[in-house]
C-alpha cells in the first residue's frame, strides 16, 4: 500500500490506517506502506497540519498489533518520535556494477527486445537503483510502442541520457536552474 493511499486530512488518514492494521492483524497478514516518508519526517512547527498528521500515524501504530514494513528515501531526516519506535532498520547499499547487470538483464529477460549482452553491460556502469531501471525499462518500451518500432538499445539511450538530464539540473542550484529554465 502507498502512503498517499490513506488520504490527506487527519480523519481520512487515522480511519484508513486504523481500518488497514485492524484488517491485517486478524489475517495475520505483514503491511508494507511504500513512500512512508510524509509521516516519517522531522516535524516543524511551519508544518502544523503535517505535524497533527504525524502525530495521529503515531498513536494509531502505538495501538497496533501488526507488522508493518515502511519504505522510505528520506532516513536523514526521520523525525525523533520514530527512532525509539523502529525495531529493525535495514539499510540497503547502492547497487555494485555486478548487481545492477543482474536487475537489468531480470527486467529484459521478460521483455521481447534486441539488446545485446554488451549494451546490457554497458547499462550496468550506470549508478541506477532498481527502481530507476524498472521505470527506464518502461518508458523505453512505451517510446518504442508508440514508434511502432521494436524494443531496442537505442529506445533505453534515449529515455537514459533525458533522466541523465533531470538527474543533473536536480544538482544545480536554484539561482542556476531560473537560469536554464525562465
């Protein structure tokens, strides 16, 4: 389940939540709640509406019995009420060169394509993370769908050098980005 799946006003958040532990507790089932990071954050006191609503994700996981996993990109900023209340933490480091090979040529082995051993190679160099790969993977396909041509390298070159470009002007600082874009 994504957290965005719960809503945006205290009361939609508390009763999906509560309504989802409940369910998961009696099927005895594990949640995984994916981008949980809007409720791990540090609060602020600008942040009124979002600091309530961490503060109802607390007490609601304070009466639960469930397992619950939550995915988050943003551990530098967790807030301090959820350190004392993480039992596991596990970290995943980037992925090696060998690893990344591994992600790229699992996608494509589902996929008609005609991408050589070598360009599968020179993908892995990339510093991807799963996820960054799935989402080329796709957008790669589609351009090639909507080219009604065959899924090839040149379709993942394409969609791989205009996120190379996002990923570098996300770098730039602001005064530099106004420049590029107004």
């Amino acid at each position: 389940m994504a957290a965005g799946d719960l809503g945006r006003d205290l009361l939609t958040v508390e009763t999906k939540l509560r309504d989802t532990l409940e369910m998961c507790t009696k099927w005895d089932a594990i949640l995984l709640l994916d981008e949980a990071g809007v409720f791990l954050e540090q609060r602020s006191l600008r942040e009124l509406e979002r600091s309530k609503l961490v503060s109802v994700f607390l007490r609601v996981l304070e009466s639960s019995e469930c397992i619950l996993f939550l995915t988050t990109n943003r551990v530098q900023t967790f807030d301090a009420a959820f350190q004392s209340r993480i039992h596991i933490s596990l970290d995943y480091p980037k992925l090696s060169v060998a690893s990344r090979l591994t992600v790229w040529s699992n996608f494509l082995a589902s996929l008609k394509h005609s991408i050589t051993d070598i360009e599968v190679g020179k993908l892995s160099i990339m510093d991807l993370n799963g996820r960054q790969i799935k989402n080329i993977l796709k957008t790669a396909q589609l351009l090639a769908r909507r080219q009604s041509q065959p899924f090839d390298y040149d379709h993942i070159r394409k969609v791989v050098d205009g996120t190379q470009h996002l990923h570098n002007s996300s770098q730039l600082t602001e005064r530099e980005r106004t420049a590029i874009y107004c």
